[in-house]
C-alpha cells in the first residue's frame, strides 16, 4: 500500500511540475531596426525570461555583423576594405574571407549574375534621394564590375582588388548570413521552434508548434496583398523585389538589385523568391535570379535540388519552379 501511495504521489509531482513548467513557457518576440531593415525573431522556449535573453543575443548578432559589415559605417571591416585593398594584399577576419569566398562561388554558380563588386557603381545610386550616375559614369565604370577583379590569398587570409576603383558589397549575401548566424545561435540554446526575418529573408527553425510556418510573397505592386502562402517548415526563404530600395524617373524604376553586366538595374522581373536549406543560400540565389530573369534563372533554380522558386515576371505573371508542380504556392 505504501508503495502504491508513494508512486501517486510521485507522479501527481511530477504531473504539477510540468504543470508549473508549461506555465512559464511561451512564445517570445522582438523587433528591432538593424542592417538598415526590420529584425524579427519569435521563438517558444520553456522559460519566457531566457527566450526573451535569447532574442536579445541574436539581436546582439545582428549589431554585430552590421558594424563590420555595413558599407554606411566608416570603421565596419567592409569600408576598410574598399579603401586599402586595391593598394595591396589586405588582411581580413577568417568571417569576412568567408563571406567573400561563398559569394565568389556563387558569382561562379550563376555566371556573373551575382557579383559583389557591383558596388564599383551601386555606390553611385542613391534612392533615397533619387540619384543615380550618368550612363558615361555606368559605362566607364563597367570593367570594374568583375568578381574576376577580387584575389583572395588563403594561406594569408588577405583580399586583393586587382583594379583600383573596385568595390564590394556584401547587400546579396550579407542579411541571409546574418539570419542563419541568429539560428546558430539559439540551436546552441536548445531552442527547436523560432522565426528569423530581415526584411525579405526569413530562416525558420523547425515548425509552428505542430503547424507549419505561414510566410507570404508580397505582391509587388500591392504591399497590402500577398501574391502566395508558403506552409514551410525547418527551411529558409529569400525574396528580392524591385520594389524593396527604388526611386522612378520619366517612368522608368531605377531600385537596388544592380545587373553586373549593364551598371542598371535589373529590369525583366517584379519579384523572386526562393526557398532553401540555409538563408545565406536563399539570399544569394533571390538576387542572381532576379539579375537572370524568367528563363535562365528557372533553369538554374530547377537545376539545383535543394532549392525551389517562386518568379513573378514584369507583367506580374507568376512562375514556379518543378517543385511546386501538382501543389502550387
């Protein structure tokens, strides 16, 4: 009989620590304005005190990476970059000759479509303002714009710009880093169900809490519509748009996602969305399809099996990659 009572009684504790635990659960969010657009975190933990410590440091990651990353700040390891590596072979942190060497394998993977010396001219545009550079500035800066400029030494860890006037810009590659960073950070917590979005780059870990993730496409020329519902689950998702940084002139849309070949921007898409392993991937793969258009960039997205994609072409017709046949967005 003893032993009877002895064991309801353990289990009704253990049944009102559980109790008490699920009352201290819950989903933790934040916001902040970092690498010049919004940061979102939601996560669940079991404790709302070390969730909300949790978005905290993944906010910390966000400030961190905007202070070497950011071609805004003078001291940010990029600026000094721009300045000093076409003079000589320039040593850098092990993270930003990572950075630099993924997105030469990317500028490989795509052809040139995606390119961080871009900046040799993306630099020149402002659309806040509504400047952009002459067509004699684009077309004298165009032998700039090569990521066959850029010389990396491994064994020294330095970069090199083999011409002087090129610049880089991480803008392709950089917030989709820094997502997947956030990520790392809370795995390392035991954290298992959390959102991280930078403006159009999301990395989901794991699901809803038995459902999955709803993320939307927004319509390019209707911020208050979405164009398509993704349910996605442990994955990642990028969307680059024209309509994200664009200024109009004479009615033509002058925005940021700046074909290396012509110094102007991409002009045949509205939006591209890809969905992927990691957001650094995603990142990349949104740009350089825009930079690609509807043809060559299906190919690619169709050609790669970790990824698919969602094109919405200049007239607003939406396109989707092998993956989604049979079950559309």
């Amino acid at each position: 009989m003893r032993t009877a009572f002895r064991l309801i009684l353990l289990l009704t504790v253990l049944v009102c620590l559980a109790c008490l635990q699920s009352l201290h659960a819950a989903w933790v969010s934040g916001e902040e304005a970092i690498m010049g657009t919004r940061i979102s975190v939601q996560l669940w933990h079991q404790e709302k005190d070390r969730g909300e410590a949790a978005v905290q440091a993944v906010m910390e990651e966000f400030r961190r990476l905007d202070r070497k990353l950011s071609p805004y700040i003078d001291s940010s390891e990029l600026s000094q970059v721009n300045r000093l590596a076409s003079l000589e072979p320039l040593g850098i942190s092990e993270e930003f000759y990572r950075l630099i060497e993924t997105s030469l394998e990317y500028s490989e993977l795509t052809d040139g479509a995606f390119d961080i010396t871009f900046a040799s001219i993306g630099h020149r545009y402002d659309y806040r303002k509504g400047i952009r550079p002459t067509d004699s500035l684009i077309d004298r800066t165009l032998p700039l714009i090569d990521y066959r400029n850029i010389h990396l030494d491994k064994d020294k860890s330095t970069v090199f710009f083999e011409k002087k006037g090129v610049r880089i810009d991480l803008g392709g590659i950089a917030k989709g880093y820094a997502v997947d960073r956030g990520i790392e950070l809370l795995q390392q917590q035991g954290i298992v169900h959390a959102l991280i979005s930078a403006g159009g780059d999301s990395r989901l870990l794991g699901d809803h809490r038995g459902r999955p993730w709803h993320i939307g496409v927004q319509a390019p020329r209707d911020k208050d519509r979405m164009a398509a519902m993704l349910p996605l689950v442990d994955s990642a998702i990028s969307t680059s748009g024209d309509y994200e940084r664009f200024f109009e002139r004479d009615g033509v849309r002058y925005h940021h996602i700046i074909s290396p070949k012509t110094g102007r921007s991409a002009d045949t898409l509205q939006s591209v969305t890809i969905i992927g392993p990691n957001a650094t991937r995603t990142d990349a793969l949104s740009t350089s399809v825009f930079v690609l258009g509807v043809e060559k960039g299906m190919a690619l997205i169709n050609r790669l099996e970790d990824v698919d994609g969602v094109i919405i072409d200049g007239d607003g017709e939406m396109i989707t990659s092998q993956g989604f046949a049979g079950d559309g967005p």
